[in-house]
C-alpha cells in the first residue's frame, strides 16, 4: 500500500544502569522509564510600537529522565550523589513494532547523567515495593530509531545533530569552537 502512514508502538524496554555488563539490566524489575523531553526555551517580546507580542526560540530547556524500578537496588546506592562523582551511561533500550507490517525493530537512547534522585516508596505488607530514580546533570544524549541516528547532543563539544546533520556547525565555526 504505497503511500499508507503507519502507527510505531513500543511494546517492550530494557534500562542498562552504568554500562552494558548483563548485570547491569534492569528488564526484570523496569516499571516505568520517561526518555528526555525535547522542549525549546522561548522568550516573550512585546515591542513598544507593535500592537502584538512574539517570542523567539532562544535554544532548548536542559534534558531530564526518570524511571521507576521495582524491588531494592542496592548497585544503584552506589552510583547517587556523592557515592559517585562522575556521570555514568545509561542505556535505554526498546522494542518498536510498525503496527501497519508487523515488523519490529530496535529503539535506543544512551544518556550521560548522574544519578540524581533515588525516592523510595513507602512499604506496605503484602506490596511490591518500587523506587523512583531521576537522572540529573545529562551532558550527552543520542537516540537511534531503527539503527539510524535521529538526536545526538553533546555539551561539551557543542554538537547538535538531527537526522546526522549537524545543526551547529556554523555557531561552533564562528565561535571557532572545536568538536
């Protein structure tokens, strides 16, 4: 059917904490898992001679990611706040079907972050009890959409890429920036 959309559903994810050692996977115990949002900073300016206001595009809000897992962590004390004073990778991986075909394929985000926030629910007999984790301080964040590269943002290389073009290049030339 040439032409026809299609609708991509994730029906499955896995969250390495750290690196890709297989203890590192949390599929067995991954309850919820929010990715950055992509959200652009605007500001308002409402000139003196102008009967209506506008607003500019002046870049993109800082990224922020959680995801709740359920039981105890104890290899994730070790990685919060000052147990830990670098930032650690943490690769989210999913399952995408094309839900037109049936075809399923392989969604991926690695981002750099510390482990900012672990907040424990409370207990309660007879309840499996979860935490909540956030992912603080990102510096680096890649998404990949069935092997291709869709975002790849570094802070300190100041590399912006959509689609593997860099969106950034003529600031990091006039500002002879090297990445």
């Amino acid at each position: 059917m040439a032409g026809a959309g299609t609708v991509y559903m994730m029906t499955a994810a896995n969250l390495f904490c750290g690196d890709h050692d297989p203890t590192k996977s949390k599929h067995l115990t991954l309850d919820e898992l929010t990715l950055p949002a992509l959200e652009e900073n605007y500001s308002e300016h409402h000139p003196g001679g102008a009967p209506v206001g506008v607003e500019f595009s002046v870049g993109i809000k800082k990224f922020e990611s959680s995801f709740k897992l359920k039981g105890e962590h104890p290899d994730l004390l070790t990685e919060f706040g000052l147990g830990s004073k670098v930032r650690n990778p943490f690769t989210a991986y999913g399952v995408v079907k094309d839900t037109r075909t049936g075809r399923q394929f392989e969604s991926k985000a690695i981002i750099e972050a510390r482990l900012g926030v672990i907040r424990p629910d409370a207990f309660k007999r007879g309840e499996h009890r979860g935490h909540d984790y956030a992912l603080n301080e990102i510096m680096h964040l890649e998404y990949y959409f069935d092997g291709a590269e869709k975002l790849f943002w570094d802070f300190f290389t100041n590399t912006w890429r959509v689609n593997g073009l860099d969106q950034n290049a003529d600031d990091n030339r006039l500002l002879r920036i090297s990445g």
